[in-house]
C-alpha cells in the first residue's frame, strides 16, 4: 500500500472517532508541517478550532500522534463558517441579508422584533431601507434581495411596510416658487454679468433634529423571516452602548465584521442624497465596521446576545448607529425573542424547505439503484442525531462510494438541504 493510501485509509478507519471529539472541526490527508514549513512526510491532518497545550486538554480532547501507524498533524483553522451569498434570495431569511423597499437599491434585514400592541412579528431595519427616506407608504411591497441584488416585486416580496419614523431634514430641495423665481432672476443677471456662480433654491430647517432612522415591515408569511441573524445568532435582549464596548454585526455587504464603541451622544450631519442632509442626537459612533448596503445591520454586544444599536450610516473611517431602545421605543417594538420561540420558527421553515425539496427531487433519487425510499427526517453525524433537518434518503444497503457508479452516489447536501443515508434493508410487504 503506497504512503498516501496508508494516510486516506488511516483517515477512513479514524474518522468518526476524531471528529467526535471537542475542538475538532475537519480531518484529512497532508504533508506534515514541522516549524511552519510542510515536509516530506503524509500525515492525518486534524482541524482543529484553536491550538491548546497538553497539559490543558482532556483525555477525551487528545489527538493521537499516529493512526494506523501513520503520524498526525495537528492544524489549527479557527471557527469554519460558511461564505454565504448575502445578496442572494434567502427563504427563510436570517438578519444580516439584502433587503430593501421595491424602489431603492438595497440595505439590510437587520433583525425580527415583537409589536407591542399586537405582538407581531416584524422585520426591523432603516426608514431610508425599507420606507424609501419618507416616499412610502404602508403596505409597500418590500422585497428580499433588494433590487439592486435582483429583487423584483413579482417574484421576491418577502414583507410589506408596516410604520416608519419619518425624517426631519436640515436640508432639501426648496419647492417655494417665490424663492425658485428669484433664484432664476439672480442667475440670468450673474449670467449677464460673466459670473460663473449661481443661486439653488434649499429649505433649510437648522433646527430639526431626528433619533433615529428606522422602520418595520411585516412579513407575508411569518416562516419567511427567521429569528437568528447570520454568523450572530439570535438577540434575546437589549443592553446600553458604553465607551470601548466590543461589539458586531452582521450586514449585506461587509459580512460579520467586529470593532468597538469609540463615541457616545454623538450629534452628525448625514448626507442623504439629492442635497439632503439629516441631523441626528444622541448616537453611538465605532470605527469603521460598514460599506454601502449594511444600513438596517443590528449592532450587538460582542459578549453577550444582547443588541445595542441600529446601524444607518458610515464613511471610510466611521459607522453612526442608533442606540437600539430609542429605536425600540418610537417605533412601539420590542425584542423579544427567545432562544427556544427561535428554534420552533426555524425548524418549522427548515422543514418546510426540507419537504419543497423531496418533492422536487424524489422521482431522480428513487430512479438510484439501491434507493428504496425519501423522506424529511433528523440529520445523523457519527451514528448520533443532530438538531439539523434534512432529506433522509433510505437504501437497501450502505456501500462505499468508491464502489458507486457516479450516477449512484447519493449528494451531501441538495439545494443547501443536508442529505442523510439511512440502511433500511430491503422492504417487504408484511
């Protein structure tokens, strides 16, 4: 047997058994590293999360230093996360994706909160996200991705305007037709006169002054929007931002991104466009933690599940957030999650996802030899069930994959649905 079939084989033997133990994330077949540099030598290469001394692991948590007579390497790789497609069609959809109003480009689903009159579930994230800065109307169609990401209200509509808090502009665009009027005498004379300069007509309202930049939307179908916000978790709470807080969040554009609390009862200016400018009190400022598209990510605490503020806006050295209660509470929203409500809606939209997948594929996976039947059950790793829903495909007898023909191996996973291979034995009527 060459090296490298001694080092799969070692692997093969091995492998449930290793990656049954804490801290173990992956396993595989490489060049042993010695010093940082990869030598001439296969090995086992076991992933772990982090590297630990000896002296501090449990018996259980020890690596052998060989399998099957060949040595192992130990690689640390840190916490494995998928590299999801934010701006893709998620159905559900956890906070952290595209979302956006039917006529703007896109934001963020930040995350669900409760109404507190009806309690109702809601999708939180900005007003310039979801109510299009004040020119929308309840009942708008709100889509998931946004349009710019692909969103079209025909196919993509996830939710519908609820209630949003109107912005209070510092500056716009003047309508008065005595201030346009002579604005355009001023400009033909300067004109006349060679002058390169020209009067534009504004409203100005030095004296507005806004809290928050935030709306809600109520999903079509409550299964649609989950609790949980991607590489976060579900926010059970809320907590008060204080200096050099550790905190994080997770957007549409940036991803999982971390920093800390650097500014508090901030007063800004922000730029919306179209020579408008809003004035905010009292926000929370970090480093820069964000790009265009994050607006409407939830800012929450790095040490616990509690979130802290509503994120709207930023630049390259900068991200402005509104502190989350006052969000919370202009709206007349709550977070009120818990862990186990999180669960139930999840686990009600995987099953659901589960079963629209069977049926779309159980006519090609009963045409494999050796398949007697599908169906939507609990995903097994190393023979113990996990909390994981997916597609159990049933056969006569579990075979090698090596002794497969392709058209026979059965998929890991269909459509992002994890596949589990039950040995049934042969059915027979009773």
């Amino acid at each position: 047997m060459s090296q490298i079939d001694q080092a799969r084989q070692a692997k093969l033997v091995h492998k449930a058994a290793i990656l049954s133990r804490p801290n173990v994330v992956g396993l595989g077949v490489g060049y042993k590293l010695r010093r940082g540099a990869a030598t001439d030598e296969l090995s086992v290469v076991v992933l772990v999360r982090q590297k630990v001394p000896l002296a501090g692991l449990t018996d259980e948590a020890v690596i052998p230093q060989e399998l099957e007579g060949v040595r192992t390497d130990v690689v640390e790789v840190g916490d494995l996360r998928a590299l999801y497609d934010r701006t893709g069609r998620w159905r559900p959809a956890p906070g952290g994706v595209s979302l956006g109003h039917y006529k703007i480009t896109a934001g963020t689903l930040g995350c669900i909160v409760r109404d507190q009159a009806t309690g109702a579930r809601l999708i939180l994230s900005n007003n310039h996200v979801l109510a299009n800065c004040n020119d929308a109307r309840p009942g708008d169609p709100i889509l998931q991705p946004g349009p710019i990401d692909g969103g079209s209200p025909e196919r993509d509509a996830i939710a519908r305007l609820e209630r949003f808090c109107p912005l209070q502009y510092s500056q716009e665009p003047g309508q008065c037709a005595l201030a346009k009027g002579y604005a355009r005498l001023g400009n033909l004379m300067a004109h006349l006169w060679g002058s390169s300069h020209r009067l534009q007509v504004v409203r100005a309202r030095p004296m507005s002054a806004n809290q928050v930049d935030a709306a809600v939307a109520r999903p079509l179908d409550e299964v649609d929007a989950l609790d949980q916000i991607m590489d976060v978790g579900v926010v059970t709470g809320v907590t008060p931002a204080r200096l050099g807080m550790a905190v994080r969040k997770s957007g549409r554009t940036t991803a999982f991104t971390s920093g800390e609390i650097v500014v508090l009862e901030a007063t800004v200016t922000v730029g919306y466009g179209d020579e408008r400018t809003v004035t905010f009190e009292d926000q929370i400022i970090t480093g820069p933690m964000s790009r265009g598209g994050d607006s409407g990510s939830l800012l929450v605490d790095s040490e616990s599940p509690n979130a802290v503020g509503l994120l709207f806006a930023g630049s390259d050295l900068a991200t402005i957030y509104n502190p989350i209660q006052t969000v919370l509470t202009t709206l007349k929203v709550d977070i009120l999650n818990t862990v186990s409500e999180a669960i139930k809606i999840t686990r009600q939209a995987a099953v659901r996802r589960a079963q629209a997948v069977k049926q779309a594929y159980q006519d090609s996976l009963l045409n494999k030899s050796n398949v007697v039947g599908v169906g939507v059950g609990l995903r097994h790793i190393a023979g113990k069930p996990t909390q994981d829903i997916g597609l159990v495909v049933m056969v006569n007898k579990k075979v090698a994959v090596d002794l497969l023909q392709p058209e026979d191996v059965l998929p890991a996973e269909i459509e992002g649905v994890p596949v589990d291979v039950k040995e049934v034995g042969r059915i027979k009527a009773g």
